[in-house]
C-alpha cells in the first residue's frame, strides 16, 4: 500500500519425497504485510508433486487464506526441459468468492 513504508513476505515450508512413488510432499506457513497483500496475514502452504514421467510431473500448491493474493489451489503441469529448465501451467482456483479479485466479477 502506498504511503505505509516497505512490506515483506516471508515463508518457510519442509519438503520430502514418499519412497517408491516418489510423490513430494511439502507443507508449511507463510507470513505477509499489509503492503504486500492488503492486509497482515498467516497461512498454510502445502504442495504436491507427482512425477508422471521423467519429464512430466502434475503439480499443486494450496494457501489457505480469505484475500486478493492468498487462498489460492493451484493445479497443473510441469514439463523439464534442457539446460535445469522447465514450464509450469496451472489453473488456479480460489478458496472462497472473497478471493476473486472485483474486477473479474
């Protein structure tokens, strides 16, 4: 927000992998100002990752939360390409009608 100094967002998560299906598990907390998400806020983070090929993996991430810019599952595809690159596509669907922004209404 402008006019009310700098804003941060931090989080910090643990992230492991399930023997023999190799799924990747990760949860953890993020922590936001009110410059940067419109108000303070706390949430849960939690993410998925499971390997369809060597390549292709289906993704998820989930924030809990009731704003603009957290409380948010977001699905999708990841694709490895050369070079320790990849593409991400995902479809992101809010927790509640609170988390659409106006504008898209």
């Amino acid at each position: 927000m402008e006019g009310e100094g700098v804003g941060n967002w931090s989080y910090a998560h643990i992230s492991g992998r399930l023997p023999k299906l190799n799924t990747r598990l990760t949860a953890g907390i993020s922590v936001g100002t009110k410059q940067v998400f419109g108000k303070n806020t706390v949430d849960f983070i939690a993410a998925i990752e499971q390997p369809l090929t060597k390549k292709l993996n289906i993704v998820g991430d989930w924030y809990s939360g009731k704003g603009n810019l957290t409380g948010f599952l977001i699905i999708g595809l990841s694709y490895k390409l050369p070079k320790e690159s990849a593409i991400y596509a995902g479809f992101q669907i809010p927790n509640s009608a609170s988390n659409v922004l106006p504008a898209l209404l």
